[in-house]
C-alpha cells in the first residue's frame, strides 16, 4: 500500500509501513514539528491524527514565521 508525498522539491510515492500510519507518524519520521507544517490529505486540511490510506495524496506546506 503506498500514498503519494508532496512536500517542497518532494513529489514521490511512499510505502505506508503499517496500518493506521497517521500524518503525526509520518512527520516524526521525516523529522518535522506540527508546530511548523500545514497538512493536507487528498485536498482536504487534516490534523495530525487522521491516518494516510492507499493512493493516498498527503501534501505537507511549511509556515513561514515573520515580522
């Protein structure tokens, strides 16, 4: 099962490695804090509890802080 990652130069299809595999799993894994990054899943803004599924499109988008 694989869902599609889409996050600044990043366009790539990912294996989900194991079932109920969240947005919050997935952004430890790349080492990102919630506290930066919007998550959408399939178009949708989604919190970090909701889980990636098969052909699954989750786009991670970077805030920008400034002043």
């Amino acid at each position: 099962m694989n869902f599609i990652l889409k996050f600044k130069d990043i366009d790539e299809q990912r294996e989900i490695p194991h079932e109920n595999y969240t947005i919050d799993e997935l952004l430890k894994d790349l080492n990102l804090s919630s506290q930066n990054i919007v998550s959408k899943l399939n178009g949708e803004l989604v919190i970090e509890e909701s889980e990636i599924h098969n052909n699954d499109e989750v786009q991670l988008i970077q805030i920008i802080y400034g002043g």
